[in-house]
C-alpha cells in the first residue's frame, strides 16, 4: 500500500471517527436533557405526596379541634344548666329558710 493510499484510509477512519463521537456526544447529550426532566418529575411527584401528606394532617387536625371546641360547649352547656339549676334550688333553700325564721 502506498502512502498516498494509507493517509487516504487514515483520513477516512478519522472522518469515521468524529462521526461517531458527534453521535454519541448528541446522546448523551439527549440522556442528560431526560434525566433532568425525570428529576424534575421525581421532585414534583414528591412534593406533591409531601403536600397531600400535610393537607391531610390538617384536615385531621381541624376535624380534631372541631371536635374538642364541639365537646367544650356541651360541658359547658351542661356546667351551665347544672348551675342555674343549683342557684335556682339554692335561692329557693335560702328563700324557704326566710320565710321560716318570720
């Protein structure tokens, strides 16, 4: 083989070459760019887990304060009506005892 053919070979398997690297640079390239966006999807799908996490434990929250404020009105409701009821019995003793001592 002459040298004139060589160099022509060796210019071909270059030429070759840098073909293949531009493909697999525009590869990786083209990989990198997916595993941002899947990232970006995998960031944003636990976030909003996360999210639905803590909008769950406030709804449970509040169902729970809704409960105890529910509750706290009926004792008092109840604290209430007993008091009336012993002021009434014991205004009516008191009264009872007056009109006794006369």
């Amino acid at each position: 083989m002459s040298v004139w053919h060589e160099l022509v070979d060796l210019q071909k398997k270059k030429a070759e070459l840098e073909f293949q690297l531009h493909s697999v640079e525009e590869k990786e390239k083209s990989l990198q760019e997916r595993t941002k966006l899947l990232e970006e999807k995998l960031a944003i799908q636990e976030l909003e887990e996360h999210l639905n996490v803590k909008t769950e434990a406030i709804e449970k929250l509040q169902s729970r304060i809704t409960e105890l404020e529910k509750r706290l009105k009926e004792t008092e409701t109840s604290t209430i009506t007993k008091e009336t009821g012993t002021k009434t019995e014991t205004s009516g003793y008191f009264l009872s005892k007056l009109v006794e001592k006369e």
